[in-house]
C-alpha cells in the first residue's frame, strides 16, 4: 500500500486540534515517540470511527471507560489486524500497563497528520509532510525542564537525524547515531532507544519497558534522591507520594505496592550471566552492577555496566565488591542511591 496522507478530512482535522495520542504529552510523564500515525484505509467508516472520535477527545478516559488504551484493541475492530497501525498498539499492550496510566501515557509522532501505508517506501513523501511548528514542539519536549522519560525506535531516531541536518531543530542528537543503543538525559528529561513495536525484537525488551516507567514514576519529582533513608526497599516504599501525584488517586497505592519488591524482586543472580563474547566489557544478556568501595577510609556506593564498571572501580580503589546485578540501569541507580543513603545516614 503506497504511503499517504489518509483521504479523511474528519480524522486529518482531529489531529488539527490533538497532534497525539492518548495523555496530553506536555502533562505526561511518559512519552512514547514515533514516526507517524498510521491507519486502516476505512477507519472513517461507520460504526467504528465513532470510537476513534471518543479516543480522540480524551485518549485517557477512554483507556479508563474501556480497559484499553487504544481503540484499535477493542473487539470490534473491524479492519485487518496486522496493518494499520494495530499490529504497534498490540504489541504495546503487552507491556502490562492498565488504566492506572492512562494519565500519564502520551503517544506522539514527528508527522502530525494520519497516515495509510509504509513510510519507508516514500521517505521523500514523509520528509515534505514534516511540520516544522509540529517538530518544534517535540523538541521542546525534551528540551524544557519535565520529568519526561520519552521512547523512541531507532528508526525514528534516522528520521530526527536527518531532519537535524536540514532544520535547526534536535541539536541535542549526535551528526551520527552510536552503534549502541541511544540515550541522552538533559533538564530532568530522558530520551531512551528502544526496538520498534513492530519488530519481533522489542519482545525482549518488554519487562526492561515496564521498569523503566514504574522507576520513572516512582522517583518523580527528585523526591527519589531526597525524601528517603534506609534499605532499597525504604527507597521504594518512600516513593508513594511521588507516584501517587503521577497516577491517578484510586490506583497509587498498587502501583507503589509493585514498587515495594521491584528492586529486590528484580535482582540478577551472577551465575546466569556470561561474558559477551563480541564485548568482553559486558555480559550476556547487558547488566549493571552496583558497588561498595572504600573511598578515603569511607565505605562508597558505585554503580553502572557489569562488568566494565568493576573493574574501573578495581583500578581506581583497590577493591570493588559486587552488591547488586540488574538488567535495567535505572533499577541499578535507584539501588545504588538507596545503598548510598544507607552508608552515609
């Protein structure tokens, strides 16, 4: 199916008025970026439209009113199920968030119109339809002060390079993507690589997704680093307040309670880890350690990629002592902040 901008002059002025998808993103604390949005031809057909018209009113009460955070999920989603943009929202669903998130989930795309067919059959087509006001606007995002964590595929990542090389705009991007994964962090805000929800390969990386956002929500506001004392599991637990601005009032407490564990209950036994055989700094599946070192007579807390980072500290102290081993650096820097709380009390 040749790549377009979709025929319906209903759906295109929606997007006029909403350039995203579900949460308002300037509120939201979780972003997921994508290239474009993309649609079944007959979406503007009746009965079904009118539940895109509801979504698009208020993407977050109608996750809460449906228990899905997207009307493509809906059983009766009449159209094929592996076009037009279902098969991403599928996949997405996967992830494990409810409607407890339904505020704080955004969904926005570099194009703001709807689209049928493959971008990547006419890249010419896609770059002529970007808006520069629409484009300025996503890098704001990342560049005002927010607690914003925002996802993005690699392949929208080329599409914000190149458009980096024409506009003044993501200057915040490198000239060239790094052969690893991408993440850059400036004013409280994240930007975080991840596989596309098309791909067969973001399976994998589908509980990392989850942890990322929970650790995100939970440490909110600075409240992660400054109102806590005690075990890793204090840290969690002392979190609430934080996710409970984040999340809607009814479920906080849920979500707070799967904070509880999560960093104890997330932790990697070092025997199931191997050396990466094409990167001997790393291991098999990427983890990240967290330290204990002695620092001018003072026990110290380090933490960062196992197990490159221990054997810096190694070189650099003397001695580093491996206390925790995880597959998601934001659970290893909560835990090393919690350890670092703890030793100096």
């Amino acid at each position: 199916m040749p790549f377009r901008e979709h025929h319906s002059l209903e759906l295109r002025t929606l997007f006029q008025a909403k350039p995203y998808q579900g949460a308002d993103p300037a509120k939201a604390a979780i972003v997921f970026l994508s290239s474009d949005a993309n649609y079944a031809p007959e979406i503007s057909e009746p009965p079904f439209f009118n539940y895109i018209l509801e979504y698009h009113k208020d993407g977050a009460a109608f996750w809460m009113k449906y228990g899905k955070h997207h009307p493509f999920l809906l059983d009766q989603y009449p159209f094929k199920k592996t076009q037009g943009g279902r098969r991403f929202h599928k996949t997405f669903s996967k992830i494990g968030l409810d409607s407890r998130y339904a505020e704080q989930v955004s969904f926005i795309e570099l194009l703001d119109i709807p689209t049928i067919g493959n971008k990547s059959k006419d890249r010419k087509l896609f770059d002529s339809y970007a808006n520069l006001e629409h484009l300025k606007w996503i890098d704001q995002l990342y560049l005002k002060p927010a607690n914003r964590l925002i996802f993005v595929s690699r392949g929208v990542l080329r599409d914000m390079v190149r458009l980096r090389r024409n506009t003044e705009l993501f200057q915040w991007l490198p000239k060239s993507l790094p052969r690893d994964k991408f993440e850059t962090s400036a004013n409280g805000n994240k930007v975080q690589e991840i596989y596309h929800f098309s791909s067969s390969h973001i399976h994998r990386q589908i509980n990392l997704i989850k942890n990322m956002i929970d650790a995100w929500l939970a440490k909110s506001v600075h409240e992660w680093e400054k109102d806590y004392t005690g075990t890793a599991i204090d840290a969690a637990r002392c979190s609430q307040k934080a996710v409970a601005r984040r999340l809607t009032s009814h479920s906080a407490k849920e979500v707070v309670q799967d904070m509880n564990v999560k960093l104890g209950s997330e932790e990697i036994d070092p025997r199931t880890v191997r050396p990466d055989p094409s990167n001997a700094n790393w291991t098999t599946p990427r983890t990240y350690g967290v330290y204990a070192v002695t620092r001018d007579g003072a026990a110290d807390i380090r933490f960062g990629n196992h197990p490159v980072r221990q054997r810096e500290l190694e070189r650099e102290f003397g001695a580093a002592t491996l206390i925790a081993l995880y597959n998601d650096r934001e659970l290893a820097k909560a835990r090393a902040k919690a350890e670092r709380k703890t030793h100096h009390a």
